[in-house]
C-alpha cells in the first residue's frame, strides 16, 4: 500500500464510524419503544426534548403521571406496526393496589387478563383493543389501536365483540 492511502486511512476509519454512528435524533410526537421495566418495553411517545440523548416520554394507555425522562439507551427505536404490550410495570401495580404476579383466574375472576387484545363495540362498530386494566369480573379498562390514551374507557364485557368462554 503506498504511503499516501496509509496516511489516509485513520481519516476512513473516523469517516466510517461517524456515518455508522449517526442516527435520527428522536422529536417530539415520534412514537417508540422503551424499556420501562427490565426486559420489558412498552410503546411510549417522545413528548419533550430534554437534551441531545435524553427525552420525556408519555407511555401509551397510561396516565400523565408516568411520563419519564428517559436516556437514548432505553429507547429500542421508533414503533413499526402493531405492538403487544406487556402488562403493567410492578410499580404501576403497586401504585394502584394491584397484586404484582398475576395468578389463574379463580371462580368470579374476569376471563381477560391485562395485554389481552379484543375488539370493543361502540355505535354499532367494533374497534381492536388492548386491555390495559382489569377492574373486575365484567369491566376491563381499555387502550383503543392508533387512538391516544385520552380514548381509553372502562367497558363491560357485554361490549367485547370477541368473547372469551
């Protein structure tokens, strides 16, 4: 190799890793994954721009008050498509009373479980959802698909268009 190509090599090796470096800064309103609790993520939207790696996240079907400032390093990427969503963290059990583990439903338990993904009438139309609570044996709080959390409702099960037995 001449001395000219050697002499240019650390700028190819600095040139290649900047371009494989570089990645589209998340904005507000991007919709995206985020580990909320080890291991799992949890679709979220990017609400605030707090610095070049850090940002405020509101995660999909829950209140406000769970909004986080998260580092880049927890988000996995933007949201591509449908997303099963894993249920509550323990600390959002926690807060609401709830048992952390869930168990087998028992006799009088509800037939649906949180992240269970059912269609719910309303006026006569069925749309997709995803339970997001369980409020007892015939109510469930629901997140509707591509709707914001300022949709989700508490239903009974008499609305769910696809019945468990």
């Amino acid at each position: 190799m001449s001395p000219f190509f050697r002499s240019l090599r650390p700028l190819i090796l600095a040139a290649a890793i900047a371009v494989a470096g570089c990645k589209r800064p998340y904005r507000v309103g991007d919709h995206v994954l985020v580990e909320w609790e080890e291991g799992k993520f949890y679709p979220a939207y990017v609400v605030e721009v707090s610095g070049r790696a850090r940002y405020r996240v509101h995660f999909d079907g829950y209140d406000s008050r769970w909004d986080e400032d998260v580092s880049v390093d927890r988000i996995a990427g933007l949201v591509e498509g449908p997303v099963n969503r894993p249920p509550p963290p323990t600390k959002v059990l926690r807060t609401l009373g709830l048992p952390a583990a869930s168990s087998e439903p028992g006799a009088g338990a509800s037939p649906y479980r949180v992240g269970d993904r059912i269609r719910v009438t309303w006026r006569g139309s069925t749309y997709p959802a995803t339970v997001i609570e369980v409020e007892g044996k015939d109510r469930v709080r629901v997140h509707y698909e591509g709707h914001e959390s300022a949709w989700d409702e508490s239903v009974h099960i008499d609305r769910i268009a696809n019945k468990r037995p």
